[in-house]
C-alpha cells in the first residue's frame, strides 16, 4: 500500500503523463496565425526533442528499486537550452529550491 506521500507523487507524474500527451496532440490552426518560438538563449528557431529523466526512489514508489521517470522537452538545435516554457510548471519550481 502506498503511502501519502507516494500517492502524491504517483498523481504528480500521471499529471506530468497527461500534459504530455496533451502536448502532442495536433491543433488544426492556421500557421499563418501563429507566432514563431525562439531559443531564449540564442535565438535559434530549430529544436529537437529529448528527454529530461527524473528519478524517483523506491521508497516513494513502492518499489525495489528507483524508477525513471521520462518527461519530453523540447531543446534548442543549435544550444541545448531548453526554454522555461517548454518544462512542466512542477519540474520548472524545482529549478528555484
């Protein structure tokens, strides 16, 4: 049985999940309508997406062992940087602790 906090943190990443597949789905807009999105660090207009890993103790999971957990992000091309926007608000305050 899990405990609270492990709860939490299983309903965090199942919302972290969520968001994600939201994230993906395709939105039927005219391009003409949108605005371009630049690298906040360098002004490049060409990103690839990757992986930020978080790692989460079996303690909390319930498990043996840690668990990985993959949330998609989408980083600059020509940099690296991955702009504030593109993280999810939870992993975003946890830049600032």
């Amino acid at each position: 049985m899990l405990n609270k906090q492990s709860k939490a943190n299983l309903e965090e990443v199942e919302s972290l999940e969520l968001k994600s597949r939201f994230m993906q789905q395709n939105i039927n807009v005219d391009i003409n309508q949108t605005l371009p999105v630049l690298c906040e660090e360098c002004s490049g207009k060409y990103f690839d997406q990757t992986l930020l890993i978080r790692k989460a103790s079996g303690l909390l999971t319930g498990q043996s062992k840690p668990s990985y957990i993959p949330i998609p992000v989408f980083a600059c091309k020509s940099c690296g940087h991955v702009n504030g926007d593109f993280l999810p608000k939870e992993i975003s305050s946890l830049d600032d602790e």
